[in-house]
C-alpha cells in the first residue's frame, strides 16, 4: 500500500462516525485502532528502510492501543475500507485472514486459523459484513457479502451473500440480511446497503 492508499483507508475508517477526525480520534478507541493499524501496516511494508525509526515508534503506540482496548489486529492484515469495532475487547483476528469493506464487529469475536486438515487456513469475509458478539469464524472459510453472523455463532462453513447465520455450529437461518436492519442502521452504521 502507498501512502495515498494509507491515508484513503483511514478516511473511509473515519467515514463510519459522525463529526471531526479530531473528536472521533478522542473519543471513540475504534477509531483509535484503525488509525494505529493503517499507519503501522503502512510502515511495516517498509521497516527495512529508512522509515524503520518511525515504524518502531508506531509500532509501540499500536501494541499500546491493542493491550488498552483487546483488539488484536497484526499489522498487514488485509482489511478493506470502513472497519469498525463496536464493543471491544476479547477480539483476535488472524494475520493473513482477509477482511472486505465496511465490516462491522462486536466484542469476543474470534477469526481465526486452522492449521490442519480440510479447513486448514483462514477465514475470507466479505464486504458489509456484521459480525455479532462472541462469533467464532475458523479455519478456511468463505464469508459472503452483505452477510449477518449471529451472536456466539461458531462458523466452520461457507456462508453465502445475503445469509443470516448463527447457532453452533453455523447454520443458514435467512437468505435476506436486509431484514435484520431498520433504516437507522442502514444510514448511521453501515453506511451501505445490506
């Protein structure tokens, strides 16, 4: 990513909150991690080179930020635009999953990998993803667009665009995720239409 990039990541990041980039930076710890990630992951393509004094700094206000809210997050994790952490703590995301645009998540929340078997990697999510508390994604699995993952759902399969899913183990309840959202939502914390 070039710096053009880092700061557009940043911007759409902020776009999921109302008001100034100052009084969000201040007070919102989401809005705190997805600066430090973009900005670490930035400098992490290039701590080999001059910027290596820079991304040591960074990289310790990020591993600050990380302890401080429980959000594990490794720099260079691929995460599209518009992240947002809606209750924090207890959250840990694997380094090479690949996470799409606008993806919401709530606290205890776990995308992890499997280092073995038929499921061995880790987990693809879409874009305009809502991943409810104490969800569980393991392992090689595909994530669709516009997709609802229930609280405490523990997925291991495949789950289609549009799904709503939840139960352990993960099970498709409704082909149409529009319907677990009120316009509210839709203009306050999507930002996109589900």
């Amino acid at each position: 990513m070039n710096w053009k990039e880092c700061v557009g990541l940043i911007k759409a990041d902020k776009s999921r909150f109302m008001g100034s980039i100052v009084r969000i930076y201040f007070s919102n710890e989401s809005f705190q991690v997805t600066f430090w990630f973009r900005l670490a992951s930035f400098l992490w393509e290039r701590k080999k080179t001059i910027w290596f004094p820079l991304y040591v700094l960074v990289k310790l206000i990020y591993k600050h930020i990380e302890y401080k809210t429980g959000i594990q997050l490794p720099m260079g994790t691929k995460v599209g635009p518009g992240l947002r952490f809606f209750h924090y703590n207890c959250i840990v995301i694997a380094q090479t999953s690949i996470i799409g645009s606008n993806v919401s998540i709530h606290q205890g929340v776990t995308i992890g990998r499997v280092f073995n078997g038929l499921k061995a990697g880790v987990p693809t999510i879409g874009s305009n993803v809502v991943i409810f508390a104490g969800a569980k994604i393991i392992g090689k699995v595909n994530i669709g667009n516009n997709v609802v993952i229930g609280a405490n759902a523990v997925v291991t399969n495949d789950i289609p665009a549009n799904a709503v899913a939840c139960g352990i183990p993960a099970k498709v309840i409704s082909e149409d995720s529009s319907k677990c959202f009120d316009e509210y939502w839709g203009e306050r914390f999507v930002h996109s239409h589900l």
